[in-house]
C-alpha cells in the first residue's frame, strides 16, 4: 500500500519522499463523535510530538504536519542544510521506534521503510481521517537554536498566574528579514490557530531572557483579552488602556521597553 519514493540526497537539496499509493476507491470518510475520540487520543499534541522528535533528529528541522492524502512524509533540504520535515497529522501517533525512523529518515542514514510502513498500515484509519478533503491543519514550528519557547511559555504563564489553556508557541519561520524594515514585529498571537510567534531574531544569546518573557507575555494578554470593538462601527481597539495596565505589571517592563528601543535602533542604524 505504501511505497517509498527515493530522492537524491547531495550536497546542494536532498528530497526524499514517501508516497500512500494512489487508491481510487479512496473518498472523504465520515466518522462519528465516539471515532473521532478515540482517534484524537492517539495522538500526540503538535508541540510536544515535534519537540521529542526533534530531539531525535542531529541537525535544525522545520516540522510542517499536513493532511496530505498521498505525500504523507517528505524532506527537504536547502542549500543551507536548513531541513523541512513534512508529516501527516497521523504520525502524531507514532511510537518510539516509528519516531526513531523518522529521524533516521530525516537524517538520511539507517533508514527502514519497514517501520513506517507497519505503522501506517496499524494506523489506516488516522491517515484517512486526517486525509479529509476540508481539513486544513497545517501548521509551521522552526525549532530555535537557543531558546525553548515552550520553557518561556511555561515560565511566563506560571510567574504571572495567566490561566491559559491550550495555547501553542512557535519560531516565525526565518527568512523576510533583510531589506529596509521600519520596524521588527517580535511577536504575533493568532486566535483561529490559538498560536504565539516569535520572531528567530529573538532566537539569540545577546537577547536577555526578560525581552523574550516580555513578548510572550504581551502575546499571552492578547490571547485573553481579544480586540474590542469601540461603539457601533468604532475601530477595533487591540492595545486598550486596560491592556497596557497589565502589560505594565510585567516586572522588568521599563528594562524591556529600553531594550526593544536600543535593539530597533541599532537594526536601523
Ligand atoms: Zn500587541
């Protein structure tokens, strides 16, 4: 059922791809609430599934979960050694030695296609349901250098009592970073994806910790307090005066907003 479709790994980009055979009796299938259970308590959250496995790979990789219907794991490698690593959604399922052959597979060393096709064939069911047609799952982690966002998150949400649940944190995917920029925007919060990005350029040592906790923790006041709409067809207000007050009460806010100024000027200087 599945094959592996093998790419050329060389100096400049390597690809290798492993395909689900195309099947043309394949169509959307529908499962019930008690399915769908079941099937989401295999699987691994986003974060936590691409931080063990990184952990596993040697070298930086950009974890992409899709809902691809054939294409159901591939890699890439840039010119700078920079790799992709592209996985259906139901690998979220995998286990250690699936895990173990991703990495060998990412890596492009002692790989056996074996392990990932018994996986696949024990998981028909997730691959189907994450092969649905609608689903638009995909989502992008550049994994840091550095820094542990997620570390950050946790420390953020903890030192300030922020009862948050379920939101995700991710590296910006690098890149857009050269050319005349007015300014740098550190940090993003998307409420549909329930995520927080980061700007890579935060991804260094000469960024103190503090900056960092600050940008997170004024994307975290965005995930509680959504922009409010001010009167009947009023502008949408996102930085309210209720929300500066509690951007205020992060402890070393006077030491974060003189670094944010110093660190724009000497990128524009
Ligand atoms: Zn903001």
């Amino acid at each position: 059922m599945f094959t592996l479709r093998n790419g050329v790994f060389c100096s400049g980009r390597a690809e290798l791809t492993y395909w689900k055979e195309q099947d043309p009796l394949h169509k959307d299938h529908t499962f019930s609430k008690d399915q769908q259970t079941r099937l989401f308590g295999q699987l691994m959250g986003e974060q936590a599934f691409r931080s063990a496995l990184s952990k596993m790979i040697q070298s930086p990789v950009q974890i992409i979960f899709t809902s691809n219907r054939s294409t159901l794991i591939s890699v890439r490698t840039n010119s700078k050694g920079e790799k992709t690593l592209r996985l259906q959604h139901a690998f979220r399922a995998a286990d250690f030695t699936t895990m173990q052959a991703l990495a060998f597979f990412v890596d492009g060393k002692g790989f056996n296609p074996q392990t990932i096709d018994n996986f696949l064939s024990k998981k028909q069911d997730l691959v189907k349901f994450f092969s649905r047609s609608g689903a638009k799952m995909q989502s992008v982690v550049y994994k840091g250098k550095f820094r542990d966002l997620e570390k950050v998150l946790k420390k953020v949400t903890s030192d300030y009592g922020l009862g948050v649940i379920d939101i995700r944190i991710a590296w910006s995917k690098p890149g857009n970073t050269r050319g005349k920029r007015r300014s740098i925007r550190f940090g993003s919060f998307s409420a549909s994806q329930k995520l927080i990005r980061i700007h890579p350029a935060l991804d260094s040592p000469a960024i103190p910790d503090y900056f960092v906790e600050f940008v997170v923790y004024h994307e975290l006041l965005h995930a509680i307090f959504p922009p409010q709409q001010t009167g009947k067809g009023g502008r949408r207000r996102i930085h309210t005066p209720k929300f500066r007050a509690l951007e205020k009460m992060f402890q070393q806010y006077d030491n974060a907003i003189k670094f944010e100024l110093e660190f724009i000027n000497s990128r524009l200087g």
